[in-house]
C-alpha cells in the first residue's frame, strides 16, 4: 500500500516527467519518459483506491 506521503512524491515526480517530456527531442528518451509516466499514472490511481478502501475499513 502507498502512504499519503509516497503519493506526494509521485506526484511531484510525475509533473517533472511530463515536463521532461514537452522539452524533450529525442525520440527514444520520450519513449521511456512517456513509459515512466505511465507507470506513475497507474500508481498514483492504484493508490487512491487502495487509500479508499483502507479507509472504508475503520
């Protein structure tokens, strides 16, 4: 499970990638940039569910 304050990091590494991603030329580098976002994307969402359904426990 992700805390709150792993999120908040994610999240701000997430706005550094897709800045990387709008400067960048390199077809190959935007690849894996455009790879990373992805997966950043799919954590942050996961967690959010996860961090709801924690919470619906108590």
């Amino acid at each position: 499970m992700v805390k709150e304050e792993e999120k908040v990091v994610f999240v701000y590494e997430l706005d550094k990638l897709q800045h990387e991603y709008r400067k960048c030329t390199d077809l190959s580098m935007r690849q894996q940039i455009r790879e990373d976002i992805a997966l950043l994307q799919k954590v942050i969402s996961n967690s959010g569910n996860e961090l709801d359904r924690h919470d619906n426990i108590f």
